[in-house]
C-alpha cells in the first residue's frame, strides 16, 4: 500500500496537472470506490468545482475544491495519472473512475484490486478525523514524540503502523525506521528509553524524507504520475531482504509476523 512518501510524491506530480483546473465530469466505472454517494450523485455534486488546492493528509491525497473536498486513498493498487482524453494508457484496464477536465485532458483512477475509495464531503473532518498528527510537520517535535508515546504500551512496530497514532508511516518505512533505531520491531513501547525515543523519532523522519527524495518505493503497483517507478527500494536496509545480510552486522535478515503484517529486522543490531 502506497505510504506517506508515495503519496507525497503523488501530490506533487499531479499539483500542475489539476490546480485550477475545473471538474466538467465523471464517468464512475466501478461504483463501490465511491464512498456514501450513487456514481450519478457523485458525478452531479462534482461537476462545476474547480480544485484550488492540492495536499496530502496521511495516506490520502486532498483536492481542496471550490465547495467540496476530494479525498482519495490508495489501498493496494491505486494508481492516479492524468492522460488526454480518448488516449489509451496501459493502465486503463483498471480504471475504477475518470474525471473529465476543462482542458480536455481527465484524471484516471486505475486500481486492479478494487480496494480504492473516493471520497467528496463537505468537512474533510468527515474522513480525516481520527488520524494521528503528521510526522513531517514542524510541530512534530520530539517533544511531541515523546507525549504521544507517554502512557502507551504494546509492541512497537503495531504502534507506528496506527493511523490515530502518527500519519502515513505503513509497513516499509515502519521496518526502515526501526533498523536504523536499533530497535527490535516487538520491544514493548512502555520499554522504551529516552535515547531510544531520540533515535525512533530522527529514524521515523530521516526515511519518510529520504523517502520523498526518492520518489517513493516501488514494489509492485506503485508508479509515480508520469509512470516512473520510485527508487527507495534501492536503500531497503531490511524490509523484503529476508535472509540476505544486514548491512551493519552481517547477519541475516529475518522475518516474522507481527499482526498478519510482514516484519523484517535484524536480530543481532535490533536487540
């Protein structure tokens, strides 16, 4: 599942695409991607909205529109692009919904597995509410770590993989960041010492960031706007490296499952 860097990446590639931009259509192929609306209800309440604003927030991608907000989320396999309209692109198969512009160019939403959802409300709040603080932010301090953390118990790994927790880390950048901790992935948060926290916290933001740089990981469906894979996976010091060495000690790769989620550590520099 694409996470926060992915998404960000996303954002950013589509922000001259769309900003300004005036929605004059939909055409909704699969409805159930359409959260609490008809196709016919969503494509009504859309058209005559222009997008004045383009963010990210967690794991969705925001169009700040004219009267309404456009959240879209991922899942497995969402892919967004913007293509000409009556121009064919091999992801096209999969395309769930289109949104026809006033340029004569539409905004595709291809996703093979159908886990999408598109979201247009009145409140972002409506969607948003529960997600924890963002993690690249400036008033993600330490300080700030450490009071979110404060009180918490329960492994680690499962914490930074919870939305309401922080925003937009998922399973890679989540194994990532605990490597370069030193912290092994089941190690109760309660545990946790303060030089521990220090490192989490710097490790969390230094792979989201590299991240970012990166344009995101690819290892399966994951493309950028313009169909680029992203490249982190070129830095993975863990994640999907099972039984290879570890770039530190040398010694293998393990992985476990931690609540039906792969996890991917180093036994012997992650005690």
């Amino acid at each position: 599942m694409p996470e926060l860097p992915e998404v960000e990446t996303i954002v950013r590639g589509l922000h001259g695409d769309l900003v300004g931009r005036l929605f004059i259509g939909a055409t909704v192929l699969w409805g159930r991607e359409i959260h609490g609306l008809s196709p016919s209800e969503f494509a009504d309440r859309l058209v005559g909205q222009r997008v004045v604003g383009l963010r990210r927030r967690g794991k969705y991608i925001v169009s700040d529109l004219s009267r309404d907000v456009l959240l879209i989320h991922l899942k497995m396999s969402g892919r967004l692009y913007v293509a000409a309209a009556g121009q064919n692109t091999e992801h096209d198969r999969w395309v769930r919904v289109a949104f026809h512009l006033d340029n004569g160019r539409e905004l595709r939403f291809s996703d093979a597995r159908k886990f999408g959802r598109v979201y247009l409300v009145a409140d972002e709040a409506e969607v948003t509410r529960n997600l924890g603080p963002e993690p690249l932010a400036d008033t993600f301090t330490l300080e700030a770590f450490r009071a979110l953390l404060a009180g918490r118990r329960g492994m680690v790994k499962s914490l930074l993989l919870h939305q309401g927790f922080i925003a937009g880390v998922g399973n890679i950048y989540a194994d990532e960041a605990l490597w370069h901790a030193r912290i092994d992935p089941r190690r109760n948060v309660n545990t946790l010492e303060a030089t521990e926290i220090e490192r989490l916290y710097h490790a969390i933001r230094q792979v989201l960031e590299t991240g970012i740089q990166l344009g995101g990981t690819t290892v399966s469906w994951y493309r950028q706007p313009d169909g680029t894979p992203g490249g982190y996976q070129s830095r993975f010091r863990v994640y999907d490296r099972a039984g290879e060495p570890c770039p530190n000690c040398g010694a293998a790769i393990r992985k476990i499952w931690l609540g039906q989620r792969g996890t991917h550590f180093c036994e012997s520099c992650q005690r």
